[in-house]
C-alpha cells in the first residue's frame, strides 16, 4: 500500500496563549491528527509559536533585568525554548490520542533549525511584533543595541524583528528518517529556529520564521501528497472585511497567483498560506493543499470544505 504524506500546520489560535490553555489545546488538536493516522497518513506536525515566544521573551529579559548574572536570551534561543515546551504538549497528547484508539507508533519533537539568508530583504524591514509593550526610555535602549522598534499610539512601544524566508532545514535527515519509519514526527515549530550559516557554525539570527513558509518547505523536502493549514477561518475569502467578502472552495494555481497579485490576500495572514501553497503544489506533480480550519480538517482533506488548491 502506497504511504500518504501530510504535513498539517497549527495557527496559534489552534493552541491558546497560557500553559492551561496550551495543554487542552493540545489535547483538542490531537484528536483531529489522530483522525488522519487512523487512516493511514504519515503526518508531520508544524505549529505556531507566537503567543509563547513573546511570553519567554518577556521573561527570560525580564528576569535578566532584576538578577545580577543573568542575562537576556536571543530570540533564537526563545524560539528553541518555545519548540520544547509546545512539541512537549503535542507528542503527549498524540500519544494519547493514539494510544486510545489502539495505535502503536512513536511521536518525536525535533528541535529544528531553519537557515535564513542574511541578506534577505525581509531584514531590513522588521515585520513581526515581540515581548510586551515598552517605555519610551526602553525603546530608546533598544535602538540603541541596533534593535527596531515600533510606536504603538496610545499604547507605548513594542520591539519588532524580522521575518526572513525560510532557506534550508538543518535537521531534514533525521525528519525523513523518523518518517520513513512510520512515526508522527513535530518540527519546524514556530517555523524553527532561525540561523544563518558561518563556516562551520550555525549562529542564532535574531528574527522570527514565518511558519506556514517553513511548513511548505518541509512539506517539499519530505515529497509529501498534501500541505494542510489550520487556521481560525474556514475558508480562504475573496474581498475580506468588505460587503462582498465571499469564500473561495477551490482554486488552481493560475487563480492562486492571479489573486496574489491583485493584493486579496492580508499580509500578515493570509498572503504567507496561499504563498506557501502556491511553491509547494508547483514543486511536484499531484499535490494539493487545504486552508481551513482544524474542526473542518477531515471535510477539507475530502474536498467537502475548507480551500483546496491544486495544480
């Protein structure tokens, strides 16, 4: 029997903001992934990690802040953190949800770095919001480290970083390998760890990864049959916020670009699945990919809801 390859890709919403919220969360989602290995897929996990970052962010600055020998921690290393305790979560619950149901196999959380290309343009205009809210005496402190920040009127001031393209994922051997033996397999969390490559090292770079980028990489470099994205719509729509706002079932890859191009789609949300959907479908024949949301998951594999985007 031929194997079936999904990678399925948690928006934040999918898994709250604080540890309760995060662990039945978890447990919620787990149910819809156990619902597709039942029936035989090989599934690969990417999650969001926004929410967490900027909590372990906060602290571990925070913490520096008031504990003399103690310093703050680059972002690179709050993503890992974040990977840890999210994967932690999920690969429990999973197990659980299996184990439930009868089934046997392993579920693995790799800790996964992404390299990005220092010279992306992306670096240059800081996209993503991070930590809580600063003072302007805070803000002017960080600049002063070459760190952007942005005024938030009424409100203070917040750092913001990049959000650089996903070049290569380090860890892609030992992802195919836990695949390949039939176990579901938790990566590229929070669209991994950002590197960049220095000879021999690998050095953190202080930005975040767009994760439905990272997830249709992986979903390229594993030759997986379908990309999935969970998000907290249902549907990709067409003229959003407007009078006319009407949802998309389907589209083709010609209709996909065509939209982009016009701008349909919100930047900061929308634009990174249907791009991601877009480079993994043109990447190899019979692919296909579904936006919709995680209580839609099994209609939207069986084209009975949600956005499907074909070749």
């Amino acid at each position: 029997m031929p194997k079936k390859r999904i990678v399925m890709a948690l928006g934040h919403k999918a898994l709250g903001t604080n540890l309760p919220e995060q662990k039945e969360a978890a447990q919620h989602m787990s149910k819809i992934i156990a619902d597709f290995v039942q029936e035989g897929w090989q599934v690969a996990v990417v999650h969001s990690n926004a929410p967490q970052v900027g909590m372990i962010h906060t602290a571990m600055n925070e913490f520096g802040k008031m504990h003399e020998g103690y310093t703050p921690a680059p972002m690179s290393v709050c993503s890992a953190m974040s990977q840890g305790y999210i994967g932690y979560d999920l690969q429990n619950a999973i197990r659980a949800a299996l184990l439930g149901r009868g089934i046997y196999k392993p579920v693995s959380t790799i800790l996964t770095q992404v390299t990005v290309d220092p010279y992306d343009e992306a670096s240059h205009t800081p996209a993503k919001s991070i930590g809580r809210i600063l003072t302007a005496e805070e803000a002017t402190a960080e600049e002063a480290k070459g760190n952007f920040v942005r005024e938030i009127p009424g409100k203070g001031f917040q750092r913001m970083v990049a959000a650089p393209n996903p070049v290569a994922i380090v860890e892609i051997d030992a992802i195919r390998a836990l695949l390949d033996a039939g176990q579901i397999v938790i990566a590229c969390g929070g669209g991994g760890i950002p590197v960049m490559v220095q000879g021999h090292f690998l050095k953190g770079a202080s930005a975040v990864i767009e994760k439905d980028l990272a997830a249709g990489l992986l979903a390229r470099e594993i030759d997986a049959d379908v990309l999935m994205i969970l998000t907290a719509v249902d549907n990709v729509t067409l003229n959003y916020g407007q009078p006319d706002e009407r949802p998309i079932h389907t589209m083709n890859l010609e209709e996909a670009r065509d939209y982009i191009s016009q701008g349909q789609f919100e930047f900061a949300s929308m634009l990174p699945k249907v791009v991601a959907s877009v480079d993994f479908i043109q990447s190899g024949k019979g692919r296909r990919a579904v936006i919709t949301s995680p209580e839609k998951a099994v209609l939207g594999l069986a084209g009975k809801a949600g956005t499907s985007i074909t070749d």
